[in-house]
C-alpha cells in the first residue's frame, strides 16, 4: 500500500469532495512519493485526479465530478455587515466541478506528522439543491423554498488537519483530530428560484440584488460554508484512518 492512498484523499477531501471509505491499493500508473517528499506528493494527488475524476473502484474512489451531500445548514449565518442576514437550508445537493481541482502545495507528511496543509485551486464549481429560506438581504426581507443553483469560480481552498499517531494490533494508525477549511471564491453567482411566493418578476430582481452584492452574501455565508465542509469531512477521512495502516503507506 503506498503512501500517496492518504496523501491523495486528505488532499481531494479538504477541497470540498466526498468519498467511500478506503480500502485496496492505488493504480500503478500513480507515482509513489518518499515521505517528506511534498513536491511529489502533490503531483501525485494531480495525477490522481487527472486520471481518475470520475473514482475508481481500484481504492474505492467515489466519483468526484458529481457529489451528493444530504442536507447543509447555514443557520443564523450573519456576515461582517448587518445588511446581510440568512437563514439557509439546502436539501440534496449535488456539487461537480471539483474533479478540476489542481493541488498546488502541501506541507506536513513527515515523521512526526501533527497538522497537514492543502492548498488548491478550483476554477469552477457549481452547486445544485432544493432550499429553504428565511432572513433579509440590504432592505430586503426574504423567504423562500424552492430549487437553488450558486456557481463558485476561480476559488482557493486551504485545508488544515490536525493529526496524531496510535498503535492498533501492533500497527500504526493516523488519528483524525479536527480539521478546518478556508474556501475563497473570485466570483459568485447564486439564483434561488421561487421567492416570494413564485413571483418570477420579484424573484429576479431579488437575485439581481443579491448577486450584486455576492460578496456581502458570500461573507454572510462562508463560515458556515467552511464549517460545514469540515464537520462533513471529518468522518469520512476517519474512516480512512481507521482503515488503513499508517505503516504501509510510505515508499519503501
């Protein structure tokens, strides 16, 4: 088993993308990296996503060009200005555009492995739900349910992950402690259909107003945003951990 299995999933997984837990081995066509190696580490997630965005049954890759996550709370998301207040509920989301993701650093695989960093660029990401609204955006009271579609360009994510080291059966496991995501968007554009009780005329103008002010709502927003990709990836990289021997995924 070599290493690049944790290094790709901690890499693809911080970047807002969401996968099986991990078992099997990696394709020979992915380089192997000596540890500290971070140069090679991250070209190996590149590849990993150049060669297989759609997953792969060979390690249990989910298909990162299309993720479904359940339900997403942003409640009580208030940004740096009162002007913008939301409550906001998304309901069976479906994220692409991540298998896109190009890793363009990492830090943190050595010996003594305590906190790993990812940086990547995502040149486009687009997010479908169903929603539920309420809150008030500038003079405008808002509340609404219906389909929402937000598009995120040219963005920048940074994942932290604090790690440590436990023996289990006479074997070495990564132990997920917390891990945090800082995603930063050049561009927003979000349309939520059905405001005002279905009142298209209304409705556009209202998503006129608020793309207008995209980063006043994506302020409002992007903590929660950040929260919950977190929290939402958290276990999913524990099942990682706890699958797989830290141990076996060094070069030897």
């Amino acid at each position: 088993m070599c290493k690049i299995s944790y290094f790709f999933l901690f890499g693809v997984l911080a970047l807002n993308c969401i996968c099986e837990s991990f078992c099997g081995s990696l394709p020979s066509d992915i380089p192997k990296c000596k540890i500290s190696d971070n140069v090679c580490i991250a070209s190996s997630m590149n590849e990993v996503l150049r060669l297989y965005p759609k997953g792969s049954p060979a390690f249990d890759l989910a298909d990162l060009s299309r993720i479904f996550v359940a339900k997403v709370e942003l409640e009580n998301a208030a940004g740096h200005s009162s002007a913008v207040q939301l409550n906001l509920v998304f309901f069976n989301s479906t994220t692409s555009g991540l298998e896109k993701a190009k890793v363009v650093n990492v830090s943190g695989f050595d010996p003594d492995i305590k906190q790993i960093i990812v940086n990547l660029e995502v040149p486009f990401m687009k997010i479908e739900a169903e929603y539920e609204m309420d809150g008030k955006i500038l003079f405008l009271t808002l509340k609404g349910k219906g389909h929402a579609e937000i598009h995120l360009k040219m963005a920048t994510n940074k994942v932290t992950i604090n790690v440590g080291l436990e023996k289990k059966k006479g074997k070495t496991h990564l132990v997920v402690k917390d891990m945090t995501c800082d995603f930063r968007p050049q561009g927003f554009f979000i349309h939520l259909d059905n405001l005002f009780d279905g009142n298209k005329e209304i409705t556009d103008s209202v998503n006129e107003v608020i793309n207008t002010n995209w980063r006043d709502v994506y302020s409002a927003l992007s903590d929660n945003i950040n929260r919950s990709l977190a929290q939402g990836m958290l276990g999913i990289l524990r099942d990682v951990a706890e699958s797989l021997s830290y141990d076996d995924i060094y070069l030897k």
